[in-house]
C-alpha cells in the first residue's frame, strides 16, 4: 500500500502572490502545444502558419479555462454555484470539466477559422493531436493535488489519500487518466494524423478515442460525491457525458471516409 506524498500545492511563493501546480501543469501543456503545433504548421497544406499559433493558442486557452469551468458549474456541481455564485471564478480551487472544455474549445475553433478564413473542422483536425499533452498535464496537476482519487482497491499500487479522510489504498486513477487520455491518446492521435486523412477523420478519431478511455478509466474513479452514481451503482456523470462522444466520433469517421475530402 502507498501513500500520496502530499505535495504542497503551492509552487512559487512571492509574499502574496502564489503560483499553483495546478496552474503551471495547464501552462506546460498550453506550451508544449505550442511548439507541436508550429512543427505540424510546417507541413504542406498546413490550414495554419506558424506565426498564427500564437493567436490560436490564445483562443484555445479562453475555450479550455472558460468552458472548462462554466462546465464544472453545470455538469457536476450547480447546487454549490447557486449558494455561492462568487465561487465560479475561484478557480484555483480546482473543479475543471473536460467535456465543457471542449464545448469551449469548438466554439473557439469557429471563432478562429472564421478569423483566418478556414473552415472548422480545417480548425479541429489540425488541432486535435496537441491535446491530449494537456489533458494528460492537467492529470498530473489533480495527482499533486491530491483531488479526483480513484474507488478503493487492494491492488499493490494502491494509495491511501488523505484528502479523502479515510485510511482506504485507492486507485490513482489520475495516473490512469495521464497514461491512457495523455499518453496512450497522444500516440495514437499523432500517428494517425500523421499522414493525409478526410476532413473530419482526425477530429472523429479524437472523440472515439477519448470516450472510449474516459468510458473506461470512469469504472475505477470514485463517482463525485454530490452526485455519485446516476443509474445501475455504475454509472458515472463522465460516462453519461462520454458514451455519445464514442457514437458521433465512429460516425464522423464513417462520414469522413466516405466523403473523403482533404
């Protein structure tokens, strides 16, 4: 049985400024985005310049911080943000949703292929392979916060948490999620855009792909607490908000292909 090692989750303390691993986790990911983004802009028929990855990044991080939380809010925790509406904007709290992050993220995709003049799955392909760097830093950032612990288990690798206020070894399910939404995603995503695909293949292989791990990884998280199972003592928030992720990515697949337009 291990134990989480309780790091602090202050970074960089200056008097009364401080700086979160939370924080720095979303920063390193949006960086290192970046800079895979400028390699994938070199290629020919690139729908975006390097010197644009900038503003692109830009309308990306809006989408990600403003969609994440906004879907936190009404996704898993509505009830808290009606007794304190202030608490919306303390996101250093932690309570970022993946699936309003990438209601965001369309919404900025469209807002900036219509800025540039493309189109926006032009937009999505293009941008869908840089992602799961963040996804997977943003799991690194709940692990040193110790938040989002998995069911309990007797497995070796479990760990006890002690923001969890029981002596229980857990999954690290947020290790999972790093290994199989950061890693494993990241992968699979970069060889398959790799060479030429249909428009709308790429970002249908991203929905398929992620839906199916989140789908998975959900059986070994603990459910969050205000709304813990919704149906059958399995079934999950992430699973309900997941499964047609898997559905419309085969089916943008299915489309794409048969289209076959590049």
């Amino acid at each position: 049985m291990l134990r989480h090692p309780e790091f602090d989750p202050v970074a960089i303390s200056l008097g009364p400024l401080k700086i979160h691993w939370y924080g720095l986790t979303y920063l390193v990911g949006f960086l290192v985005g970046w800079w895979l983004g400028r390699l994938r802009a070199r290629k020919p028929g690139s729908p975006v310049t390097e010197e644009q990855m900038g503003d692109l990044l830009f309308y990306v991080a809006l989408g990600v911080i403003l969609g994440g939380r906004f879907g936190y809010v009404i996704f898993y925790n509505f009830d808290q943000f009606l007794g304190d509406p202030l608490w919306l904007l303390r996101v250093w709290e932690g309570g970022m949703s993946f699936h309003g992050g990438l209601i965001g993220v369309m919404l900025a995709f469209w807002w900036f292929g219509r800025k540039i003049g493309r189109s926006f799955f032009q937009i999505a392909d293009f941008v869908a392979p840089l992602v799961p760097v963040g996804l997977g830093a943003g799991r690194i950032g709940n692990f040193i916060n110790g938040e989002l612990w998995g069911k309990p288990t007797d497995v070796p690798w479990g760990m006890v948490f002690p923001q969890a206020q029981d002596a229980l070894a857990r999954h690290p399910s947020q290790l999972y999620q790093f290994a199989l939404e950061g890693v494993l995603f990241f992968i699979l995503l970069w060889w398959f855009s790799s060479k030429p695909r249909p428009r709308m293949a790429v970002s249908g292989c991203f929905l398929l792909l992620y839906g199916v791990f989140r789908f998975v990884v959900e059986f070994f998280r603990q459910p969050d607490p205000q709304l813990g199972y919704l149906a059958f003592d399995w079934l999950t928030m992430g699973q309900v908000l997941s499964f047609p992720m898997i559905l419309v990515g085969l089916a943008m697949i299915v489309f794409a292909y048969r289209r076959d337009v590049r």
